[in-house]
C-alpha cells in the first residue's frame, strides 16, 4: 500500500533529520489512511507528525498533532496514556 511506503519513508526522513521531507509523506500516509478509514495508522501517523513539529521547535502544533492522536484512541477503543 502506497500509504504504508510514505509511513516509512516519513520515518526515514525523521530519523535522518529531513524534517520538511518527513513531514510531507508523512502528512500524505495520514490522507491516504484517513480515505481508507485505517484509524489505528491515522495514529502512529500523527504521533510522528507530533514528533516532526516538536523536532521544529513548534510545540503548539506538536499538542496538537498528540491531542488529535489521543482523539482517535479514544474513537477506536484503545487506553490513552497521560
């Protein structure tokens, strides 16, 4: 699945620092869940957004990015962590 390939290219990027490249497949895999209705990947997808703003210094967004994700942990069932 294409949004699966973006996921861990977005890691990859991360991990090598390529914030602007990371957040661009990582935002287009959070789409391409989202139209497949994969909730559980909308959230490990959001919590790498959240890491990608955070290693921008954007905080606000990084609270939101893991606020959004806790959202969708509720939806789907799972525990949030606090």
């Amino acid at each position: 699945m294409l949004a699966d390939a973006r996921k861990l290219e977005g890691d990859a990027q991360l991990q090598l620092a390529e914030l602007d490249a990371a957040w661009e497949a990582l935002d287009e895999a959070r789409k391409l869940y989202a139209a497949a209705g994969d909730k559980l990947k909308m959230i490990h997808v959001s919590q790498y957004l959240a890491v990608v703003s955070l290693e921008r210094g954007l905080y606000d967004e990084a609270f939101e990015k893991y606020d959004m994700a806790a959202a969708l942990k509720s939806q789907a069932g799972q525990k949030v962590q606090a």
